[in-house]
C-alpha cells in the first residue's frame, strides 16, 4: 500500500503507469493453438479441453436437456435477481437505439444513416474463479437488443465436462442459443475460423485471461472485430470530507478482490478520511474469503492526498479509469470536468457493485488507460452504421460544379466525369 | 474483366474473395522505423524524408508562412467548393452529436451516457498521385465538432521539401494548426510515441499505402487506437433494367482510377445494361489520364448477371462492398434488405463521387469485407461515451437485494459487501 501526500504534478505520470503486461511470449502459443483448430475443427478443441481444462468430452455442443437442468438448478431468488437486473440492461441499452434523421445537406441533397446489426456475434466467458453470468447478461442482452441473428457462447467446462448452471440459466434467458464448450485461445480460434459445431462469428466480445486476450488480439488478423483490447480492471475513487470511510474502503475491496492484478487508487482531500479509509480497509479484509487477491491488489495500490477535488480530477484524467467513483458533496459540479473514464458512479450510495450487476449500465468497460480512446460496450458495438445518401437532378446540380472542382485539384478525373456525365 | 451470367451460389464465395495483402513480411521494417523515431525523434524523421520521400528539410513543422503561401495559390473557385463540401460535411456530422438522455432504471436509479472528446487524435493524409484535401475535410471537420483539444497532421512533403498547399488550405481552414512533413511509418510512429515536435495522439486515422497500414496495425500495440483496419477502395453497382449504363460506366471508372488494386463489381439484372456498361466503359477509359490504373483495376473486376434485385443484394452482403450504389427504380423498397456495406447512393443521380467530396457523408469507411463488422468514420470515431449512475438511498435499497445475490452466486463476497454495509 502506497501512500502519497501531495505528491509534484512530476511524479503523477509514474503514479498512472500500469504495470506491463508482455504478450510477445505466448503469441507462439496462440498462433499453435489457432493452426490445430484450424485444421482440426472440433477435434482439436475437444484435444484442449482435455489438455487445459482435464476435461474428457465427447461434444462440445451444450444440450437443451443441460440447459433445462441448470433453470432446474438455480434458486428462484437468483432467477427474480437476474430478472430484474435484465430488466434494468435492457432499460438503459434501449434507450441508445436511435431514430434515423434524414439531413438535407444542400437541396435536393438527403444524408443519414441507419443501424445495421452485426450479424454473427460471439461471447466468451472465462471459467476460472468466479461463473461470470453478469457478463453474459451484459453482452447477451445487448446483442439481441442490436438485433444480430446469430448469438454463440463459448466457455471452458470444468473437470467434469460441465458448465456452471448460472452462465447456462442466463445465456438461454437471454436467447442464446448455441452454446459451446471450449474456453481459452481454442474458443476465440474457434469462432474466429468456425469448426463443424462452432459457427464462424464477425466480432468477438468478452473478458479472459492473458490467452484470451492475446487470441482476441491474434483474431483481428484473420479480419475479426473485436469488443476493445484489455487489462486488468481498476477503480479510482475520490473522496472529499463528506465521504464515508466503510463505503469507500467496500469499495475498493470490490475492485481488489476480482484478482491480484487488480488496480486500486485512493485520492482524498482530506487526510483523516484517508487514514480512515486505510483502517476500515484492513478490518474488512479479513472477512473476505477472496482476501489473498484483495490483499496482493492492494500492496500495488495507491493512497493519495491532493488539495482538491478539481486537482484529483486532473490526476483521475491523466490515469483514465475503468471505473470512477465519486465520492464527494456536489458532485453535480464536477461531472463537466470529468474526460477520461469508463464508467462514472456518482455519490455514497453509487457504488461500483450497481454497476456490475444491475442498474443497467454495461461492464464491460476500457481499462489499462483505454478509457482516453474507447468506450465501453454498449448498444453500438454490436452494429455498424450505414450512411444512405439520395440525390435527386436537381440535387446533383447544386452540387454537381463543387464535385467536379475538387475532382479535378485531386487530379481524379474519373471522379469529375461521373458528375458532368450526369449534367450533360 | 471477368463476366458471370447466373452464376450458382455455390461459387459466390470465390467471386467475393479479396486479393490477399501479405503484412507480415513488412512487420520488420515498420518495427525498425518505429524503434528510430523512438530513439531519435525528429531527427529520425528528418533522415527518413531523406531516405523515403527524397526531401531535404531541417524543421518538419509546417511554418505560418507557408500556410499563408497556399492560402494565395489556392483559386478563389477551388475555395468556394471546399466551403460548401465543408458546409455540408458539417451539416451532416453535427446531426451526430447525441443528447444526454437519463433513465430511470429503477426508481432512484439514474443512468446516463456522456460523449466526451478523444482529447489528442492525429490525422495521416498520403502524398503519392492524388493531393487529397478532401480526406482532411473529412476527417479534421469531425475531430473539430466533435470537440478534440489538440488535432494534428502529418503528411509526406514533395521532393522540394513541400506540401500540396490544397492540403494546407484546407487543414488551416479546419483549424488544424499543428501540420507536420513526414509520411509513411515514420509519421505514424512519430504520433504514436510523440517527438520534440510531434505531440503523442490517442487516436490515428486515414489512409495510406501498405507501409501506412501496417503501421497503424502496429501502432496498436503502443496503446494507441486506429480508425479501422484498410484495404483497397471498393464500389458495388446493382443496376436493374432503368438503369443508365452511361452513369454506371462513369461510376465503376471513378472507383478504378483509385489505384490498380481498386476492387470493382457491376450486377445487373438485364443482360442489355450489362453488355452495353462494358461498351461504354471502353469507350470512357480511352479519356482518362490515369486509364493505366484503372485498366489493370477492370482486369481483376467482375461482371455478374443475377435473376432479381433480391438476389443480387444477397450477393452484396455477402461481399459487404465499401461502396454500394443501387441503380434501380423503386430503390426505397430495398433499403432494408441491405445489411452489409460502408455507404449507399441511391438512384440515378447519387454517384459516388458527391459522397466523395461534398454531399456531407464521410467518405472514410470499410473495406475489404470490413462493412461487415466495422462502421465508417462518424462522429462517433472521435469521441468515447461514458456511462453515469446515480443511486439514490431509496435506489439502492429497490436495487440492493438482487446485486447482493448476484455477488454472492459469482462468489465475489466484497462486491455484496459493497452493498450490505450502506444498506445496514
């Protein structure tokens, strides 16, 4: 745990920094990995599985008598949980469906643009530590909500050749359909290429591991889109003397206990909510069964005293977080200043798990600095936008002389021929 | 010229097949350059305008004065045009800009998008055979509504140590004011990395050659964001019975003089539009200055004859063409069977070439089957969204219970923590 009074606006750029991650090393791996699914389709995910996952099985196709089993499974407090928070997804990303507006630019002139859905999308959701429904929540939904025709899943089976009920119970809740067995960099090769059983996908959304992440990477040679590069996930809280050290402290630990790369940063205005904040922390800690990661997050993070709010603002902007919380007065006044982050949470009673789960904003969000140049998922990562243009004669000729002009100073002749052709 | 008259379906996969642009060869190259303008900033620049572009220059700023210099060349004729392509292209993208809409999720949960500026984006305009201004219409007219700090340029300066003033007229007049010599690798690793001169950007975009493209690709491992992967310039024509094979000839002319990789595909649904379209494109490439390029461009382009109009929009997804140009009557009725593809001209009079310049659509889109998964350059490009929530007490008592149950089935004790100890 690092603390920092007052730090020099000079040393901000090496408290932003990240910690590296080298992908070189396994890009051998993934590329071994994407040749054997190439060749070998179902074959050689059903030979990974064994091999990664210790998981013998015979059909990489999850059954409908698997997915009925798990809605058989989960308890009908969990099922009403996940059917408000998809009420609530759905809510919040179908207010970003927008309306075509046609402009008529000069007369006779019609511009606009129209939504089209990606038409094969795929999901993947990581096995390891925690089943990560929520993620299949806030992908599935979204997609369906865009309209593609195709939704697949991939996730690894445990040992047992099983996938956990939960992902299963809300990938069907939420209309998908062909859900398949493979995990790691066998999955994203799979949908990247398309075996016997998997279908061949344009964009592939979804957190994972170091291999997930560098074959999502890999993927986009073979022309695949994918939902935005990654990194560790991270919070920045900023706490003014109004701030509640036990929130503020639950919320961290929200953000620490997800792994031990996990980015934590602490900036107050106030030196006792900062001690205060650091006590609470070390009381909670010891109640989380998930306290090794929280606590090797932690020894990484940073505890920061600064003059003010608008100063913490301007170091919030230089790091760009996934997640900022605001935990100060008036944060009404601040949100104007805010330009860099993923996803904001407003105040004592915003707190980062709402947004994880269920007030309607999607996770999936930049991190590693991403934030200064991508946006998080949302309705529009899953369409593309289409521009339509009509020109009537009369509009060719308001324009016609312009075109023909900057064709010409362009040196592109062809372009000016197919405007006089027309005027003629 | 390659002819297909009904070709089965079974063969369409090949007809839509893209020649295949080998990268890695160059991979070398780029990483050396790269690694030089790292090392040596300006100076790298400086000796690789020697090495690459023949240029001996000492400052690769673009001084006021030469800017005010092309200000007096530019023609009062050209000026006007570039000001109603600058109106329009305004019009057209400040139709973009987004309201912020607030949505109650669930009572005393409010979520909500905000736009915010990439605040550093670097725009790379190719020297080579055509000066093209109206890519820095395109391009610096977005980053400017859309509201971006610092926008830059770079572009390759002629052998005298120049810049095509059509270039600097129209950067100037788009409040670029930031301009710099340099092109190729090198001017995209100078923006990646930034130099004595050249500020560091969080978003490149534009076109180039080969050496240009697989810069950007490599660019984005230093974290920096692209516009969208390239490939070489396409367009897609349907013409039914009504169409104009004059117009049609015209239009796949001014996308083959591009270059000799221009990818061009006529279908008709009428064998006497068809023969006769070739006709008249023999005829037309005897006047073209540039008919070497756009004859190599025809050799590799197919001519399909298709049943109905139906049919050959099913050919057209499938391609998912940069550019699609329906010459047929009742084009409404098709819109919507459209599903893959960068830009639309509809009907007789929306020749490509209005959108190249001046209608008021960007002219910076997918190629290479990219329609399929990426959208052109909007608005959007230039900005990231961020999501906002504000709970209220009472909203997160409503919400509480189900992100308590949700945490707990992921096993992420600290996220449910987050909310039970404010809820006490």
């Amino acid at each position: 745990m690092k603390i920092n009074k007052y730090p020099q606006k000079e040393i901000w750029p090496e408290l932003v920094k990240r910690p590296i991650i080298k992908r070189e090393e396994i890009t051998e791996i993934i590329a071994e990995i994407f040749s054997k699914v190439k060749e070998n389709g179902d074959q050689a995910l059903i030979d990974l599985n064994k091999k990664f996952d210790k998981a013998e099985i015979k059909n990489i196709n999850v059954s409908e008598e698997e997915i009925d089993n798990a809605k058989g499974v989960i308890s009908s407090e969990l099922k009403n949980a996940i059917q408000q928070a998809k009420e609530n997804i759905t809510k919040f990303h179908a207010s970003q469906i927008t309306k075509i507006e046609k402009i008529e630019t000069t007369k006779g002139v019609i511009c606009w643009r129209e939504n089209r859905a990606i038409e094969k999308v795929g999901i993947y959701i990581p096995g390891g530590t925690a089943p990560l429904f929520s993620t299949v929540l806030m992908l599935a939904i979204t997609a369906q909500l865009a309209g593609c025709k195709e939704i697949i899943l991939c996730t690894p089976p445990d040992k047992n050749g099983n996938i956990n009920p939960a992902i299963l119970y809300t990938a069907q809740l939420c209309g998908v359909k062909k859900i398949f067995k493979t995990g790691g960099a066998q999955a994203i090769a799979a949908m990247t290429f398309g075996t016997e059983s998997v279908p061949k996908v344009y964009k592939i959304f979804g957190p994972g591991n170091q291999f997930v992440v560098a074959a999502k990477d890999f993927a986009q040679k073979y022309n695949v889109a994918i939902d935005m590069p990654a990194g560790p996930s991270e919070v920045l809280i900023i706490a003014d003397e109004k701030a509640i050290p036990e929130y503020c402290a639950a919320d961290l630990l929200s953000q620490a206990e997800h792994g031990s790369d996990s980015q934590v940063i602490f900036i107050s205005t106030d030196l006792r909510i900062l001690n205060e904040t650091i006590e609470e922390l070390k009381k909670q800690i010891k109640e989380l069964p998930r306290n090794e990661f929280a606590q090797q997050s932690l020894n990484n993070s940073h505890f920061i005293l600064l003059n003010s709010v608008d100063e913490a603002l301007e170091f919030s902007n230089l790091y760009a977080p996934e997640h900022l919380i605001l935990a100060i007065e008036n944060f009404e006044n601040y949100i104007d200043k805010i330009q860099n982050a993923g996803s904001v949470f407003l105040g004592n009673y915003s707190c980062e798990s709402a947004g994880d789960y269920a007030s309607g904003t999607n996770h999936t969000l930049p991190t590693n600095g991403f934030a200064k140049n991508y946006s998080g998922v949302s309705l529009d990562s899953f369409v593309k936008k289409i521009t339509f243009q009509n020109l009537s004669q009369e509009g060719l000729q308001n324009l016609g002389k312009t075109i023909e002009i900057m064709a010409e100073a362009e040196g592109l002749l062809a372009h000016k021929n197919a405007v006089s052709i027309r005027l003629k």
